[in-house]
C-alpha cells in the first residue's frame, strides 16, 4: 500500500494551504489531516492501492479540498454561511465511486 504521504506529500499540501515550506509548526496537524483526508476518499471510492496506475489526479486534488477544508474548519461549529464551491470534492470523486446499486 502506497505511503499517506507519497500520495499526496506535505509540501504539496502546504503549497495548496498557501503555506512557506519552512513554517513547520503544523506539520504533525496536518499530515494527520492527509490521513483523514485518504480515509475519507477510501470510504466513498474503495483502496487507493487498488490503482495500478497511481492514484488518479482528481481523487488527490480531492484530498486537497478536505485538508483545506479541514485546516479551515477545526471546530464542530461555525459562524456565518459555508457552501461548496463548483467542481467540489464529490464532483471530483463521483467517476472513482463505488456503486453498491
């Protein structure tokens, strides 16, 4: 099974985060974030491992999205509106899906 981290490495994710490379504070958050961010993806699209050309590029990007989103929204409640932007994370996900019908 592939790395966490080599799938989707820190320093891409803190590039997407709009984070410097040195600002290391946080790594041990967020590379716990990736990980949630992978099990939230298997839990709709199956083992990333089952690709045997690589984890396909929108099912990274989505692991993208909900660390961003996760970084942003670390409490259970927020103030003010929040909705998902066009081309969100089930957009992205939707052709890796597992069908169970």
């Amino acid at each position: 099974m592939p790395d966490t981290l080599d799938i989707l490495p820190l320093a891409d994710i803190k590039g997407h985060l709009r984070m410097t490379p040195d600002e290391n504070e946080e790594d041990i958050a967020i590379a716990g974030m990736i990980e949630t961010a992978r099990g939230f993806v298997e839990g709709w699209c199956g083992p990333l491992n089952g690709f045997t050309d690589g984890v396909p590029a929108p099912l990274v990007h989505a692991m993208k999205l909900y660390v961003a989103h996760l970084h942003s929204n670390r409490e259970a409640t927020f103030d003010g509106t929040i909705s998902e932007a066009p081309l969100g994370f089930f957009d992205l996900i939707d052709p890796y899906r597992l069908r169970t019908c």
